[in-house]
C-alpha cells in the first residue's frame, strides 16, 4: 500500500503557551499530508479547484498522544483507507524527528461541484491514477 | 443536564478560500465553548494554569454538516459527557443564527501537571461544582 | 472625531510560547476593529463584498508596547484618519482592562473592485455616511 | 551584504475568502525568514529561549504589493538592517515563482531577558558571528 510522507518544521507561531504546537494547528498538517499525497498522484489540487471540484472535509478525527515542539522536523505519513467514491478517507500518522509517534488521525472529505455545492463523483482522472497503484 | 452556550461572530481572517470558514478553525471555536462552560461552573481555566493544572487535549472529533460563513453568528452548545476522573469529554454542537446544525463535536482532554506532564485527577473544587450541579 | 471601541476576550489559541499573544494574531484584532467601525457608520463589509467591492490591506504597520495574555478583556479603539478617496486609513489602540495601551497601529486598504481587481473609489453610500458624521 | 532566502509554499488554510493568503499570515512568513536568517549564521533561535533570552517583535511594518496564492512557492528574502543592540532590525522582501515581488517588510525586535522581561543586549556571540559576515 503506496503511503505518502511529508515533512517540514514546526513553526513559532504554531505554539501556544503550553509551549506546544496548539492542538487545533494539526488540521494544517493533515492538509499538507494529503494535498502532498495527490501531489505524488499527480494530482494538483489547485487545478482540481479551477477546474470546479472541491474537497472540503465533512470529517476529522484526532489523537492526541505526544505535543509537537517549535522547531521540530515533524513527518506526516498520509494513507488512502479506500477506493474513493463521492467521499475519500485517508488515515494519517505524524512522527517527529525521534520517531516518536505524535498523532493519528483521519480525516473524511467529500467531492463536490464548486458551484452548486452539489456532491458528486471522485474524478475520473483521479480514480485511474489511483487504479494503476493501489488494488483494493 | 446542564449546558452552556456561547455566541460570536465569525472573523474574515478565519475564512478560507472556499468562502466559508477554515475547517481547522472549528478546534477555536470548541474551546471557546468548554471555557465558557468552565466559566459558568465558576472555574476559571486560566487560574487552573496559574495553580499548576493544564488540560491538553487528547481526542478531536469533528462532523461539518454545513458551513459557517464570515460575519454569522453562531452558537456553540457544550455538554459535559459524563463525571470526569483523570479526562473530561465534551460533547459540542454549532448552529448558525438560522438554527441550522453546523457541527456535532466531541472532545477529550487529560488533567495534566504542569511540571510533571503527568496525569493527574480532576480538582477536588472541580468536581464539587459539578457534583452540584449534575447528576451521574 | 468619531471613534469605535469594541471589546473581547483573548483565546488560548491566540497565546505562543511566550506565554503572551502571537504578534501576527493582532492583525485579526485591528480587522475585528475596523469591522466594527463600518457596522457602526451602518456599513456592512459583508454586503460590500457581495456587491463586488473587496478591501484588501495594503499596508500595515504595529507597534507592540506591552503583551495581551489569554482571558484578558482588550479593547481595540478604531480611528479613520481622513476622507477616503480609493483608500482608506485607519488609526488603531489597543487596550487591555487596566486601560494600559498594548499596541498602537496604522493600517491603508484600498478599494478594489472585486472582479477586475482595479481601484475604484469609495462607494459612496459610504463617502455619504462618513460624511454625516466628520468633518475633514 | 549578506542575504537569506527561503523558500516554502503556500498552505490552503493560509487563504482567506478573497481567494489570497490572508495578509495577517505575512507574519508567519517573515517569521520563518528571520529564524533562516539565523539558522544561517548559525544561531538556533530554540536555544537562544532555552539559554534565557527572547526576542519578541516590537514593530512590525509591512506593504502588499501584490497578493500570494494557494500553492504559489514564495521566497522570503530576509537581510539585517544593522549591526543589532538591544534590538535588532530586519528588511524583507517577499517574492513569487515568477519573481513578483510581493510584500516589502521591516521587524525591529527586542532581545529581552526571559524571566524579568528586561531589555538586555544582543547576546556576544550572536555579535560575534555577525561581525564575521557583515561590516557595519
């Protein structure tokens, strides 16, 4: 099962006075997990928008096991949970540079038309690609 | 069952370019509501911070029905789930000033000391305030 | 000179690692401020937008004296500076509940038209309202 | 003179319902231009606060030029303005991939002892290692 992995570095103003990175910052990361993964499908999702489809999430799910330190090189392992169909789901793990296993999470999100805000079905485009590396 | 609601309006900043607010923003908003429910029970989260106590979050779960918009007002209602021991789990849900359900929430957080990071158990004058005031 | 004063409540959200506010979330509190202003004169920058006038900032400018911390009360009192043309100016303090001054700031927009993106001048039911109540 | 830059792209979550990033973020981003400043000069702005030392902002100025997209990757040139005392001054310059500029900004910052909150001056050998790269 093909998995994506980001990373980048917590930053200050991520914090909060727990001297943590604050909780509800997590959501970005998850973003950057899997706008990353359609990357690496070759799947833009800026164009995606252009072209009159958006993604908003309709579910997030996290849980909170070790805090995030400004500064640190944080990992963000993003994986698809299934064949997408109106919906696609992913499952994420986010590590820091010891490995240590921060977060899990997972996050629902559903295909639907820009303009009448109406769902409709993952792309076309976007299910080949996922049919030429994944078999579910 | 006791529960407590707040009211504020959405701020431009917190909007994306979805035109509706930032998904990620909501984990703000379920805050405000569990701090003006601790208000209410007369506990002040930021003295329970100066005594030593911290309450991180451990488990975020969040359901977006429907989108809140820059310059509504909206309505967070925060219910204690149950007595809370060495956690304390809200249940949360947004509406809109239509009434309309935005959002069904639900949150987990550990008592914490702050020096130690260790768990701790519930204040004493915590739980006397809501022993007053629930039965469980 | 009219002024508009609006008050509320700093979120933990809001705090880093230095215990205090992040100093770019005062940018939040100036919009908070001017927002406020417009409703005041009976502007609604909500409905501006929809009839196809944006107002981006094109300038900022803060100074930071003294921190805001979580749970303080602060209040942003908001200032035009002179008549707009295809800009406006405002004026900006920032106080906490000891009426100590936290931040003096500055901040130009421009009125643009939001398909074309091109400056156009002050609408003027506004320039009609502003009117009513200076005198530059 | 010598330069920084660093390179990063625009987050979803950074854009507001003008379809451009929110123009409060900037802080974020000269932020991360600044700490690059000193990575480079091989100061760790973690340890500096670990030693007892904060440099919190006490000005911030920015112009908007042109506005930054979802997914643009932006560089943040960072260069000091002059040989820093009890404070230290930056100049920025914010760019696009296709070598827009975007926002020029200035921070003064003030270096601050971490428990009394007083001034004090840059530490030595953060002097030192900016007498070795620049002559003021």
């Amino acid at each position: 099962m093909r998995k994506n992995k980001i990373s980048f570095t917590v930053r200050y103003g991520e914090t909060d006075q727990m001297g943590v990175v604050y909780h509800g910052n997590y959501a970005q990361y998850l973003e950057l997990g899997r706008l990353s993964w359609l990357k690496d499908l070759d799947v833009s999702y800026k164009k995606m928008e252009e072209t009159g489809v958006i993604l908003p999430v309709i579910s997030l799910q996290i849980n909170f096991k070790k805090s995030a330190l400004y500064d640190d090189t944080i990992t963000v392992v993003t994986k698809l949970k299934k064949k997408p169909s109106v919906k696609i789901e992913f499952d994420y793990e986010i590590y820091n540079e010891n490995d240590e296993l921060l977060v899990t999470a997972n996050t629902v999100l559903a295909f639907l038309n820009k303009e009448t805000k109406r769902p409709i079905k993952c792309p076309d485009y976007v299910l080949k690609k996922i049919d030429d590396y994944y078999d579910f």
